[in-house]
C-alpha cells in the first residue's frame, strides 16, 4: 500500500506533517538514496526513506500531557538555551509538542511523537477547544464582556469565543480571573483579544485542551496519556 511521502514521516514520530513537507522542499529527504522535493511523492513499505541524514524506522508511538510552568519554551530545542517543554519529559523518544503556549504561559500541553496526530490537532479545520484561565489588571465591564461574547475583530478576522465566564473579581485590588473557551490557534490570540478592549493579561493558564483537563497534576508534572485518550482526539479528524 503506498502513501505520502510527508504523511510517513509524519507516522514515523520524527516531525509534523507541516515540517515534513517543509524538510522534502528543503531538498533534505531521500527516498531510495535519490532527493525527492516534490510534495505528495507515493512511498510504499518497501522504499528506504532518510530525513536529514537519518534512517526512518517506525518508532513506538508515546503520548504525554504535560502541565507547563512558566520560562519554559514550547519547542524541542532552543538557540537562546532556554529550558524547552522537551526537557521536563524523561524519554528515549524524538518528541514535540502539539502546538506551542508562550514563554510566561502555563497549563495544559501535550507532546508526542505522532505527527500524524499533531497534524489532525493542530489544523485549523480541527475546532480543537482549548480553555484558558486569565488574570486580567482591572475588572471585565459588562459592555466588554458581551464584546467578547460577540466576537472581537482582530486582523480582520472574528475570534470566536466558545465561552465566557467571569470566574473571580476583586474589586479592591482591581483584577479579575475570566474563563474563555476558543477553538482558534493564532499566535497570543488571548493576551490579543483583551489588550484589543484595554486590558492586561497578568497570568494566563491553558487549563483544557481537546476534552482533557490538568486534573491533579502540579507545576512541571506529566504523565501519558490512555489508549482511550488517544483515540478520542483521533476524532478530531476532519
């Protein structure tokens, strides 16, 4: 049976689907001992593929749910020689997370070594719910509140919020904790939408993520995930 090239890499553990093709474009995948850059090039079981250099074997697929703490990186190395998401797993494994949370971002992450998986998350077709808890600098207006309900232009694009609740306010030191659901994944959308109505976001806590949820585990915690848990994000698939 044959398939994508890039969708066997993805199988593989060693990289997305999204950095698979970017490394065939790079000219850095041989097939056969022969350079393939096309993108959707047909491989079957039989053919020997490299990726930069390195024989591609079919790895034991791992999955991690991680509870990120804050100044760590959510990459797999970092030039700046941060601490990375990467090394608070103990594993033997190439793994790489689902997605990124900023550097002063906390919660919820999970890493694995199934690009095939992380594809079907990560794409924007997907409407992975993710859940945050954000510390805001002053209280939520109810006029802001029903703007976000709404939806809020940034870019030119609506962020479509799934729910919204004020969790904590306190009014003496004037900060609140709101809870909002998104499907999106731009880039610091969360920390965008609030400064978009004239609010900071003090602290912000990834606290869900495709029907998972932190449970009991602490800062820098992890632990792998069910077969059931797997097979449940599966369904994301589009």
């Amino acid at each position: 049976m044959e398939e994508r090239l890039q969708k066997r890499i993805a199988k593989s553990g060693y990289a997305s689907r999204r950095k698979a093709e970017e490394l065939i474009l790079a000219g850095k995948v041989l097939v056969n001992g022969k350079v393939v850059t096309e993108l959707g090039t047909k491989v079957s079981i039989k053919d020997k593929i490299e990726v930069e250099g390195n024989l591609l074997e079919k790895e034991e697929l791992v999955y991690y749910l991680l509870n990120k703490p804050r100044e760590t990186v959510s990459t797999s190395s970092d030039e700046l020689s941060r601490k990375t998401v990467v090394d608070l797993i103990e594993t033997d494994k190439r793994i790489f997370p689902v997605g990124r949370l900023d550097y002063d971002t906390t919660g919820l992450l999970l890493l694995t070594n199934d690009g095939e998986l992380t594809n079907i998350l990560t794409h924007p077709r997907s409407n992975v719910p993710k859940t945050y808890l954000a510390k805001l600098d002053k209280v939520l207006e109810m006029e802001d509140f029903f703007k976000i309900k709404e939806g809020v232009l940034i870019d030119g694009k609506k962020v479509r919020v799934k729910h919204l609740k004020i969790k904590k306010k306190d009014k003496k030191k004037n900060t609140c904790f709101v809870e909002i659901t998104i499907t999106e994944g731009r880039n610091h959308i969360i920390k965008r939408l609030f400064e978009n109505l004239h609010y900071d976001v003090i602290k912000l806590t990834r606290t869900h993520y495709a029907g998972l949820d932190l449970g009991t585990l602490l800062s820098g915690e992890y632990r792998t995930l069910t077969r059931k848990e797997v097979q449940d994000l599966l369904k994301y698939r589009r």
